[in-house]
C-alpha cells in the first residue's frame, strides 16, 4: 500500500490549456467522463430542484471548470474553488457567461458562511485530500437544508489501483507519478458513512466505466486518449463512481 501523503496536487498547476486541448495527458480521461457525469449531475438537479429561483451552486475542487462552466450556461449562480490558481485562470478563461466566481481556497476551510448553497459538487476530488471526511464536513455545513450534495470519486479495492493507477500509467504518455493514490480511494460504504455522521443521506450511487470499444488502435500505438473516447453508467461500483446525497432538513419539534 502507498503512503497517503504522496498524492500529486501539483500536477495541477501544470496543465495550463492543456486541461482543455491535450490528448496526450490523463487529463483527457478526465475531460472525456465530465461527458457522461455533467448530464448526470443536471438531470438530477432538475428533477430534484425544479424551482424557478436561480440555484446557487458551489463546486468544491472544480480544477478547470468543466462542471462550473457548464452549470454557469444553465443559468446556474456558480461558485469554484480550488487551490490551483493556474487552473483557475483556465477556468476562468473559458467560462463563455464570465459569470462563474472563481476563488482560491482549500476545501478543508470553505470560505463561505453556513447554510449559502443550494447545490455542492465534488468531482473526481474526495481521493485528492487526505482527510475527506473533514471535506464532507465542510460541504455539509455550507448547504442549505435540503440542498443536494454530488460526488464522484474512486472505489478502493485491487481491480481499481489495476485499472485506475496501473492501466492508465500503461496506455496514457505523460500519466504523471501519484496522480492517484489506492489509499485515498473512498469504498461507497465510507462515504455513505461520512454523509451520514454529516446530517446528509446519500439517496443514489452509480458506477461509470470506459467504453472499452472506443479505444482505437491508432490510440494504443500512440498511448494518447482517443478524441471519441467515452464512459457509460453501470450499476457495478467497483471502480468509479457517482453519487448524489441530500442534507437533512432539521425536524421542528411539535
Ligand atoms: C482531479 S482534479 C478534479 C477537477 C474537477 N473537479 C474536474 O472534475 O474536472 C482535482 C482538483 O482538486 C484540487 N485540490 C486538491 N486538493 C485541494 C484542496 N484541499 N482544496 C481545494 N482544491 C484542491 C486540485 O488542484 C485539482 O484541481
């Protein structure tokens, strides 16, 4: 087992448009899924939030602002934090309303009073920190009662540090050293129990998987990530997966 602490933050503040345009870098995996997680995540907040008030909108770790950006074109009051400034400014760049505000800040310390948000996003982040509890903690605190907490992040188990470490430094040039750590991965059952001792109850959880069969062999030879490359849901939770939970709303005593 690796040691906590090597995860590999700073790789973030090295991507530069690269977030954006590189198909050479594990970068484009990520790119590639917010496909399939972005029109998840809307899905469920239309359904579960169909008021006609403007959203208020916090993504926790939003890196380039592939979540943000997208929300911010749905009419969406979007905040992102992150602590890579250069990531930041990408995201800003490329934010088309100019509306998202983005701040330096870490997840641990939300620079937000209670109860400000009406939706909290974390994607592909919870594995990023060392003490994701205390995230959840924070995320909790700054949603409304009722407010709707969305996840995606990394089972932990041996099929996944094959997959999800191994493979990708196997099949993707440029995968940088630590970029994930097995023993930050989250089991969907720690993270359930998180949300709970957090007044949240986590409502749905889903798995997402490459599409094996968008892999072209021209890919293979070069070890980039294919321009098509995609992701689908699946039940299994093996691997990665997605998850909404729903902050409680305090029982008046009668
Ligand atoms: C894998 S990226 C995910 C970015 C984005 N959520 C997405 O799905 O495209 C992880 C991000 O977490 C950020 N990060 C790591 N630790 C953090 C912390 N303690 N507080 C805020 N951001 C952090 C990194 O800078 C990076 O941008």
């Amino acid at each position: 087992m690796e040691n906590k602490s090597l995860i590999n933050n700073e790789l973030y503040n090295t991507l530069g448009e690269r977030w954006y345009t590189a198909f050479d870098d594990p970068v484009a995996l990520l790119r590639q899924e917010s496909k399939t997680k972005i029109p998840w995540v809307l899905e469920k907040v239309k359904a579960l939030k169909p008021s006609a008030e403007k959203l208020k909108v916090l993504d926790v770790g939003c890196g380039a602002g592939f979540l943000s950006n997208r929300l911010a074109t749905e009419g969406f009051d979007v905040h992102g934090i992150d602590l890579s400034h250069d990531s930041l400014c990408v995201a800003a760049k490329y934010d088309v309303t100019r509306k998202v505000k983005y701040q330096e800040a870490n997840a641990y310390k939300l620079p937000f009073a209670d109860a400000q948000f009406d939706v909290v996003t974390a994607m592909d982040f919870l594995e990023h920190v060392e003490d994701p509890e205390k995230v959840v903690q924070e995320v909790s605190r700054v949603l409304k009662p009722g407010g709707l907490f969305f996840f995606h992040t990394f089972n932990r188990n041996w099929l996944a540090y094959l997959v999800i470490i191994k493979l990708v430094e196997f099949l993707v040039k440029n995968t940088p050293k630590h970029m994930h750590v097995l023993n930050l991965f989250i089991k969907p059952e720690e993270l359930e129990r998180f949300c709970n001792r957090s007044q949240m109850q986590v409502l749905e959880m889903t798995g997402i998987r490459p599409r094996f069969s968008t892999i072209t062999l021209k890919s293979l030879l070069t070890r980039t990530v294919p321009e098509n490359f995609a992701f689908a849901l699946t039940p299994s939770l093996k691997l990665s997966y997605l998850g909404l939970a729903q902050k409680k709303i305090d029982q008046v005593a009668p």
